[in-house]
C-alpha cells in the first residue's frame, strides 16, 4: 500500500468541526465557522459565548468536495457557515440526514447538490471512500417512520483509513455493536457529557469523557481525538478526566488534543 494510502490531514476548526483532506479530495464535517449559537434566544445570558473565534473563515474554503452534517443544531449545520461554503466552493455537496435537507435546502443550497444521508445505506462518494451512516443518541435516537435517523456520525472508509466522526451521541450498547464491526484508526468523539442542569436549560448531552477514553480503547482506535469540550464552557466538562482517565486506565492509548485551527497529518503505521 503507498504512503499516501495510509494517510491523510485533519484540521480541527472548532466544537466538533473537522477538515479532512486526502487524495485531492476535501470534506468538512460539521464545520461551524460564524457565532450563531450565540445568536439564539432562549438560555440565559451570556450562557453561550464562543471562547475563540472560528479559526478559518468559511468564504476561505474553496477546495471543498463535501460537507457532512450529523445533525441540525446550529453548531453542527450552521446556515452562514455553510451558504459560505457554498459559494467558495461550487462544487461541494452536502450529505445529512434526510430531516435536514429542508433546512438546507431553505439557506439557499441547490438540492441538486444535497444528499440525504441514513443509516441503511452506504454513501459511495469517490472510488476510494464510501461513507456509512452511524447511528447517534443525542440523548436519544430519533427516526422518522421511515426509519430514517435525524441524529448520525459517519463512518469513512477512505483508500486504507477508517475514520469514525461520532456527532453528538451518547455512549450506549447498541453504538458499541454497530462499531464493534470496524477497525478505526482515527476517532472523533464528544466529551462534554450531560447533566440535569443542562437538561433544564433545553441542551441535550452526549457521552463524558471517561465513556469516550474507554470507548476508544475498547474498540483499539489508533488514535482518539476528543471533540465538543473547548468552545463553550456552560457546556463542557473540561479535557482532563479525559487525558486522566487513558492515563489511569488505558496508557498505550494514543490521542491528540487539537488547538483550534491545528492540522496534523496523520499516518497509519502498521
Ligand atoms: O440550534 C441549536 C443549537 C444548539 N442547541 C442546544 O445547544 C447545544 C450545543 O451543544 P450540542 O450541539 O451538543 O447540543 C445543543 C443543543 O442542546 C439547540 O438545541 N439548537
């Protein structure tokens, strides 16, 4: 296999946000580049205030080919980042669940060049990289009567790489099977957990970082990469149980704390 099989560079842009780039091909998932969250009404004030600004401007990213998006909260589907991103970008498309497209549809986008992304079907996007569906339990899982699932994370088996981009998701039984059936090399997964105190104030959880920190090493992902901790501390429980716990109970496990904006290549070696 090449080097460049083995291969690929991740930027991390904030929240959950990632730019992979590999093979001249280009995707987003869930970029969230404007203050948007910040805009909407409803928490109390000053509960959502980003603590950086978003490290690339989305008029910026013109080599896009796809962005993917698991769900249809603002920091995951944002409409001015991805009217952007649109026009930079001529040619991307946009993949989410089928809820979504609407939503997508209604900020301006072509439907020509959206996707509606579910579990039951394997998105072949370029010769080297089919895209699957996972399901996602934010906090819970929601399907249409069709069975089509409003909240995903996305598995991409790209030339010889397995990446698993998880959303927002609890950590539950059924997640651990479905995954349980690949090998990852890089994952992205939330660590801000949830409480009742957010559950009052309308903001869904996803797992903590010690349910994160176990999962990747049960699952023997090359590296871990934790997500959805630094941008809004009212909704984060910090990043060191997370670097405690693979230490305490999984050392050997690699992971990669991202500062926003930061890409790494990263490489498979095995
Ligand atoms: O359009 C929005 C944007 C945000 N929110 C809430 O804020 C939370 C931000 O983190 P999260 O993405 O894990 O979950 C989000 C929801 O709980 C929402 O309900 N609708």
């Amino acid at each position: 296999m090449s080097l460049e099989a083995n291969q690929l560079t991740i930027q991390y842009v904030g929240q959950v946000g990632v730019i992979l780039r590999k093979n001249d091909i280009a995707i987003a998932i869930d970029p969230y580049l404007t203050d948007s969250v910040d805009q909407l009404g409803g928490s109390p004030d000053g509960f959502w205030v980003r603590r950086y600004a978003p490290p690339v401007k989305p008029e910026t990213l013109a080599d896009l080919n796809l962005v993917l998006c698991t769900h249809e909260h603002m920091d995951h589907m944002d409409p001015g980042t991805l009217r952007a991103i649109a026009e930079a970008s001529p040619s991307c498309r946009f993949g989410a669940p089928r809820v979504c497209l609407p939503a997508l549809e209604a900020m301006g986008i072509d439907p020509s060049r959206l996707q509606a992304l579910g579990v039951q079907e394997a998105w072949s996007f370029a010769d080297e990289l089919t895209i699957q569906p996972i399901p996602a339990w934010h906090e819970e899982r929601v399907q249409d009567k069709e069975g089509w699932d409003h909240y995903l994370g996305y598995m991409l088996q790209w030339d010889n790489l397995c990446l698993y981009h998880a959303g927002d998701t609890l950590l539950k039984d059924e997640l651990v099977e479905v995954l349980s059936g690949y090998t990852i090399d890089v994952g992205f997964l939330p660590i801000n957990g949830r409480d009742i105190f957010r559950n009052r104030l309308g903001v869904v959880g996803n797992m903590n970082a010690l349910e994160a920190a176990d999962l990747a090493a049960y699952l023997h992902f090359d590296i871990v990469v934790p997500v959805h901790f630094d941008m809004y501390p009212n909704n984060s429980e910090g990043i060191s149980p997370f670097v405690d716990r693979l230490y305490q109970k999984h050392l050997g496990q690699k992971f990669h704390i991202f500062q926003p904006g930061e890409t790494l290549v990263y490489r498979k070696v095995n």
